[in-house]
C-alpha cells in the first residue's frame, strides 16, 4: 500500500466520524446541543468544541503549521495553554453553535492540506506532550486523532439517545436493526431480565 493509499484510508474513516459526530446535533434545540447529559458534563457541542482544537493542534502546532496567528487570527481564550481544565469540553452562551461547527469545518481543511503536503513518516513535536516522547510521525497522529473523534462520535450516540431517543451510525446508514419502538422495548426489557437472571437481587440505575 502506498502513502496515498494510506492517507487516503485513514482520511476517509476520520471524516466518518467527523460526519457522525456533527449529525448529532441536527434538529436539537440550542440547550440540548449543549446541557450536561452525564456526572462529569458531557455535551454534544463540547465534544465538537473538543475535536475541533485536537485537529488544529495535533495537525497545525505539531508540524509547524499553526492555525491560528496572534497578529491575523488569534487563538480563542479556551485553546490558550492558560485556558482553565475542561474550557475546550463546553459551549459558552457567547459561543454560538453556527461558530463552533464552522472551526472544525475550517480545521477539517487545515488538518487535510497538512496531510495532502507531508509523509506519512515526516516528523513534528508535540508541545503538550511529556518532552521524552513528543517526537512524532504524521501517520502516528493520524491514527490517534482517528480513533480519538471516532471514541468522541460514540459519545455522541450515547449522548444523543439520552437527549431524544434518537440513534443510529449515520443519516444514510443507520447501522440498526429494523424495528419501531415496540421492538425497542422488548430489546431493552430482554437485556434487563438477563442482567438480573445473574444478580436477583440488583436495583435498576
């Protein structure tokens, strides 16, 4: 298999997920994109908020291509190194969704001009990493921004069917079995029913 070859594999599953993960948030209200939905305050523009500053990091700062410039487009308060924990996982009211969804689109062409330009074995750092391992390869951090937008775009269908019930991979795929919602609750009264055939005694969460 060639560089082409490969670039153009794993591009092809990481726009999948980027795809998915912004499918998530058609036809919700603007609360709903972004109210808290576990403990720890997942929400479903946070974590588009989220991938959006782990492409223009990990394919901008890491090889020398920084997205943002002081002087022309400086870096939003929440992608600084001075930004407080979590500023990247949330949408603030002055953040509007038509803004975030836009800078991924726009990190979506910076991350792909990247991977169009360079090897698959050129060399970047990357300056949040511990400094013994911040040598990387652009093919090794291709493959860990795929699989971290394709763990975030599970969150998302999780997030998402906690928020209306609605599920599915994709809007032209699906990904699940025919069936309404009778069929549905019979599904989910089955696993229950197995769950407590092996612990009686258990409450339901």
């Amino acid at each position: 298999m060639t560089d082409t070859d490969m670039k153009t594999d794993l591009l092809r599953y990481l726009q999948d997920a980027r795809d998915a993960l912004l499918w998530k948030l058609d036809g919700l209200s603007e609360y709903d994109v972004r109210r808290p939905m576990t403990p720890t305050g997942t929400n479903l523009l946070g974590l588009v908020k989220h991938v959006t500053g782990v492409e223009l990091g990990y394919f901008g700062d890491t090889f020398g291509r920084p997205f943002f410039e002081e002087a022309s487009r400086p870096a939003p308060a929440w992608y600084r190194e001075t930004a407080e924990d979590n500023a990247d996982m949330w949408a603030t009211p002055e953040e509007s969704r038509e803004q975030i969804i836009d800078l991924y689109r726009q990190a979506w062409k910076h991350t792909d001009a990247t991977v169009a330009e360079l090897p698959l074995d050129a060399k970047g750092l990357v300056p949040w990493w511990p400094e013994e391992r911040r040598q990387v390869t652009l093919h090794h951090v291709l493959v860990r921004v795929l699989s971290d937008t394709q763990r975030h775009a599970g969150h998302a269908d999780i997030v998402r069917e906690l928020t209306d019930g609605a599920a599915g991979h994709g809007a032209v795929n699906s990904n699940l079995p025919p069936g309404g919602a009778a069929f549905w609750q019979a599904h989910h009264d089955r696993v229950e029913q197995a769950a407590r055939a092996v612990e009686p005694g258990a409450e339901r969460g």
